[in-house]
C-alpha cells in the first residue's frame, strides 16, 4: 500500500498549491468586479471561489480515498474520489444559474459601469495564473493518473477562456462604451462553466453506473499474450482509469493443475499491470474445456522436458489401427546413440501410459538445433530462473541450468534433484508447475525442458 499512498500525497500537495492560488485570484476578481460594478469579472470571480470550494472537497475525497480497504469497504475508499469530482461538476452547474440569472437582470435594466486600469491588470494577472494552474493540474494529473486533478483541469481551463472573453469584453467596454456587452460576456461564462459541469457530471456518471474503464478487446489481447494461457471467453472492468477492477475467464485444458492456475493468474496480474496500468485488482477464474480435443504436443513437451529432452513437428494420424502419434525429438548433439535410445524409448513409454487411446507412438531422433546466449545475458537469465524456482519450490536443488537461442526465442534446460522413493507422477506434476512457471514469467521464453533425477549420493 505504500505507492498508492504516495501517489495521494502527491495529488494532495498539487491541491494546496492551486486551492491557494484560486482563494487569492477569486477575491481578487469578486473585489474589483463589485468596486467597478462590471457584473462578468464578479460572476468570473465567483467562479473561482467555486474552484477554491471544490479544492477544499477534493482534498476531503483525496484523504477518504487514501483509506486502505476495510470490512465495510472491500473494494476501497477510491469512490470517494469520484463522488468528489461530481461534486464539482454541481458546483459549476449552480454557478453558472447564477450568473446567468444576473447577467437576464443587467440586460433588462440597461446599468451601466466604468471601466479603469485597474481592472485590466487584474484581468490580466488572473489569466496569467489560471494558464499556470491549469497547464500545472493536467501534467500532474496525467502523471498520477487521477481523476481528481483532470476534473479540477477541465475546471480551471474554462477559466482561462472565461477570463479572455471578460477581457475583450471589458477592451469593448472601454473603447466604444457598449456596457451590454458585459451581460453577454457573463452569458459566454456561463456556457463555458456549464460545458465544463457537464463534462465532469458525464466522466464521474460513467464510473458510478460501472461503465467499463478499459476495452475488452485490449485486455483479451494482453492476457492472451502470457504464455500458456488459455483462451480469454469473457474480460470485463469497473472503477476507474487510475484504479481498474478486472475480472478474466480463461479457458484451459482439463488437464491444467491447481498450481498451474496459480501460477498464471500471477503472471497475468503482472502482465496486466506492465501493459495496462492503474490495476487496482484482478480476478482471473478459470474454465475447464471438457469438450476440447487434448493438446497432444502440449503433452508431449511435457514428458519430453522430465526427461530433458525436447520435441517438435508433434502430429496425430488416425488409421485403421487406431491413433497414432508421430514427433521428432531433439537430443543433446554429444549424446550417444545408445543413451538417446534410451531415453526415447522411455518417452515412448511414459506417452502410451498417460494417452491410453493412443496405439503406437513414433518418434524420430535428431540431435538439438542450438546457439549459444552471450555470457551476460545467459547469467541474467539463467539467474532470473533460478530465482523463481527458488522462490516456488523451497528446498528443491536445481542446477546445471543452460540457455541457448533457437529460432526467435529462448531454451532453458536444467536439472533438479529429487527423493528417489518420490513417484512419477509427483516428479512429474512438479516439472510441469515449474515449466509454466518460468514460461509464464519470462519472456521469449518458448521451451523448457527439466531433467529430474535423484540426488548423488
């Protein structure tokens, strides 16, 4: 919780800072509109008392929305930072009734006023600051990405155009004496603050009835970036840009472990979080595909890496005898024909056990295509894997890790040192776990193949 409370102190101190520059441009303004009677620099000067009262309720939301989440609020305080920001909305909205109320009376009763110099260097400096404030709220506010200050923003850059309209109006004024124009310049203020309540009212609207924060269609397309994730079936979102709630259904193979859920959910909450930004939660639920056909190559990747070996050209025949799974599979170049035998053959084996529908598997053997990774870059990698086994699997010895390149990605092959009395099964659910794992965590990596073995004794 320690950046999201940072980030509210941030957004905090840029409040402080414009809530003190709006109370001494607002008074400015009310005090020499109601001195020279000019009725637009008063309304002008009474809508920037309003951005100064909206400052104050931004900076009450800001600090309720900074709670951590609690028993009452499981989701967190961050609606209280929407509620704020449609505060502001009617704040700007019951101004501009009012201005727009005295501008129909000046009109009706013909007043007139003078116009001095003075006015115009409080025009001018106004102007001067609003342009400040408002180029300073929406640089913070894009950095922080808080709702909060781009609704003050839209605010106080209505009041940058208000202010040139009361200055042209009061240049009109001054030159040919036409006072009615100062109605009509307060009548262009209020349709500028009602523009900017509207805005405000329709963004702060969209959140409170849940409108979607984040296309589906971008978070399909990040998800199913992860490596071994399944199909995205349905991807929804709630909250705000700055604070997205996601919820994910993926659909995965049947055979697909509780561990290996685990394992993705985190790698897609990372990726979600790298690619998309302002994640506040992400819910991923998982859709077992009971109807799918069986991922033959998956599975066989699978058996390949327990016996540190590697397959490719994976394909399934269907003749008179039944089915048949035919594959090439790849073995270090150094290794003897009689230990690759060997090994395939236990492949072959281990394959008919786990897919009794399948009559015969057939395998043709090839030494492994591979390209050494410069040093550095091995180590990073080598180091990075090693530090997620570590992390998942405490207490379990893995070594003699290598990397190479082949084709546009990584292979890694390891070993790891297991209890001889621990069965195939239990060796064999853990390589799979540790395969999605690394697969899932680092990028461009696209095979993995672990050797398990008893330790030396």
């Amino acid at each position: 919780m320690t950046q999201p409370l940072s980030t509210h102190r941030q957004v905090e101190r840029v409040f402080l800072i414009t809530l003190g520059l709006n109370l001494a441009v607002a008074f400015g303004k009310i005090l020499v509109g109601l001195w020279s009677g000019a009725l637009s620099i008063t309304a002008d000067g009474f809508h920037s008392l309003t951005d100064g009262s909206s400052n104050i309720v931004a900076l009450i939301a800001n600090r309720l929305a900074a709670r951590p989440a609690d028993a009452d609020h499981p989701y967190g305080h961050r609606r209280f930072s929407t509620l704020a920001a449609l505060g502001i909305g009617v704040f700007l909205l019951l101004t501009a009734w009012e201005v727009i109320q005295g501008a129909i009376e000046r009109l009706r009763s013909g007043e007139t006023f003078e116009v001095s110099p003075v006015l115009f260097v409080v025009l001018i400096v106004t102007l001067v600051v609003n342009l400040f404030v408002s180029r300073y709220q929406i640089g913070e506010g894009r950095r922080l990405n808080s709702e909060l200050l781009l609704a003050d923003a839209a605010n106080t850059r209505a009041d940058v155009f208000v202010t040139i309209s009361v200055i042209l109006s009061m240049a009109l004024v001054a030159v040919f004496g036409w006072t009615w124009v100062d109605s009509l310049a307060a009548l262009f203020v209020v349709v500028m603050i009602g523009r900017a309540g509207f805005n405000i009212l329709r963004s702060t609207g969209r959140v409170l009835v849940d409108t979607a924060p984040l296309a589906a269609e971008r978070l399909t397309q990040v998800v199913e970036s992860v490596p071994s994730a399944g199909r995205v079936m349905r991807a929804r979102s709630r909250g705000t840009p700055d604070a997205a709630y996601i919820d994910i259904d993926l659909q995965v193979g049947p055979e697909t472990t509780a561990e290996q859920t685990a394992i993705l959910t985190d790698a897609i909450r990372q990726r979600l979080e790298q690619e998309v930004g302002g994640v506040a939660e992400v819910e991923v639920h998982f859709v077992p595909n009971e109807r799918a056909e069986r991922d033959y190559a998956a599975i066989a990747r699978t058996h390949a890496a327990t016996l540190g070996l590697q397959v490719h050209a994976v394909r399934l025949s269907q003749n008179g005898g039944g089915k048949t799974l035919e594959m090439h599979v790849e073995v270090p170049p150094k290794q003897t024909l009689g230990e690759a035998h060997t090994h395939v053959s236990q492949l072959e084996a281990d394959l008919q056990r786990a897919l009794p529908e399948i009559c015969e598997v057939v395998t043709h053997i090839e030494p492994g295509a591979t390209e050494q990774v410069p040093a550095e870059e091995a180590h990073a990698l080598i180091g990075k894997a090693l530090a997620l086994l570590h992390a998942a699997y405490p207490g379990v010895n893995w070594h003699h890790a290598h990397i190479y390149t082949q084709g546009t990605g990584y292979v890694l092959t390891l070993h790891v040192a297991m209890s001889a009395h621990i069965t195939i099964a239990s060796a064999h659910h853990l390589a799979e776990s540790a395969v999605t794992l690394l697969r899932a965590r680092i990028p461009h990596l696209e095979r993995v193949t672990i050797h398990t073995e008893p330790p030396e004794e």
